[in-house]
C-alpha cells in the first residue's frame, strides 16, 4: 500500500518504521525541520509543509494514496487531514490526543474511518508497571504482530459459533468480542457469535489475511 503518515513524532515515526518494514510505501509529511531531517535520515521520502494544507498533501500525491493518517499533536490539524484523505477515497487514521465530550468525539469520528488514543494506551501501560506488571511484553511483540477488529458480515462462516470454538490453530488469537452497540470484552464459554458483532484479534502479520477469511469468509 502507498500511505502517507503527517506527523513524524513519536507516533507517527513509529508507525512509519513499522509500515516501512512490513514493505509498505511510506511518504512522510511535516513542517518541523528537525523532524523532516531525522525521517529522510531514516530513508523515508518527505515532504516539509503544512499537512492540514490540501496543496501539501497533494504534493505527496494523495490521490494515488491508499491511506492517509494525521498523527500530528493538532487534533484540527488531524481531523482536516482525514477529511482531505477521504475526499480522495483514501482510507483515514485519526489521532486524538486528548479524551473529548462524546458528541465532539461523534464529530470527529464520523469525518475518519478509525481514531487511536495514543496517550490511553500509554497510560495503561504506566499503570500496569507502577503494579509491577511487564507491559514491555507487547511493546516488544508489535513490529511482528498485528492487533485489530473485525466486525463480523452476515454471510461470515463463523455467525452461530462459539468464539472459544474457533480453531485459528497458531495463526492467531482472539481475545475480546462484543454483540453489537455493546463495548469489547472478554467473551464467556458460551458466547456465540452474531451478525454485526465485534471481534478483537492478535495475529502475526503474514497471517492476517488468512484470519480475516478464516472470520469474516471474506
């Protein structure tokens, strides 16, 4: 995929990293300098400019872009870019950097098609070592495995079955479920799957197309 990743802190630069590696296109735009030298360093194509400007992001060549995401520290700056991205089909990946009233969260979720809380997941992971758990475990894992949510099609194979009774063998792992307008959690024995729900999964990333079939049939 060719994807454009605003934003080359601490985010963004990780995220380009792993893209790049998996063979991705990675073009990086931002309007720090330091910045700019620190991805060109790093082998990255980029592009120094304002990423919430139409004129910049189609300098990066955003409409022959599969995705787009704005991990800048601007939540506007973010939300125009997603909007941008979608006007050119392209997927959309927004950064929030800071927990919003619900109905300023519905605003800026209904204009991209997933948003990421950085600083959450951080937080979890601060929580869990000041009690002396290892969080580093899965920061150590990332680069190789994928985690992600797919929402289960009415025509999917796995609709009527138990989540505990899915056999991905050493594929992957599912590790929380939710009905559908209900939050993710840890499925019971019993739970079946239905239409519209939800599944969480960890997969290697070379196995998550043959998850996603083995899920979703598609």
């Amino acid at each position: 995929m060719r994807i454009i990743v605003v934003g080359f802190g601490r985010v963004g630069s990780r995220t380009a990293r792993i893209l790049a590696a998996e063979g991705h296109d990675v073009i990086v735009v931002d309007n720090d300098s330091e910045k700019v030298h620190k991805a060109r360093n790093r082998g990255f194509t980029v592009i120094k400019g304002d990423g919430g400007s139409q004129s910049v992001l189609e300098e990066a060549r955003i409409a022959s872009t599969d995705a787009v995401g704005g991990f800048t520290g601007s939540i506007e700056t973010n939300h125009t870019i997603c909007r941008i991205g979608a006007a050119h089909g392209c997927r959309t990946v927004m950064r929030l950097s800071e927990d919003l009233d619900p109905e300023v969260y519905d605003r800026y979720k209904a204009d991209a098609d997933a948003v990421i809380y950085p600083e959450r997941f951080g937080a979890a992971g601060a929580k869990t070592a000041l009690l002396e758990g290892d969080f580093n475990v899965l920061d150590e894992l990332t680069e190789d495995l994928q985690l992600f949510v797919l929402t289960i099609p009415e025509t999917a194979p796995t609709v009527g079955e138990r989540v505990n009774g899915i056999d991905l063998e050493d594929k992957g792992r599912i590790y929380a479920h939710g009905h559908e307008g209900e939050a993710l959690t840890i499925p019971l024995p019993g739970t079946r799957i239905e239409a519209h729900d939800r599944i969480a999964l960890l997969a290697s990333t070379d196995s998550i197309d043959e998850v996603r079939s083995r899920i979703t049939g598609e």
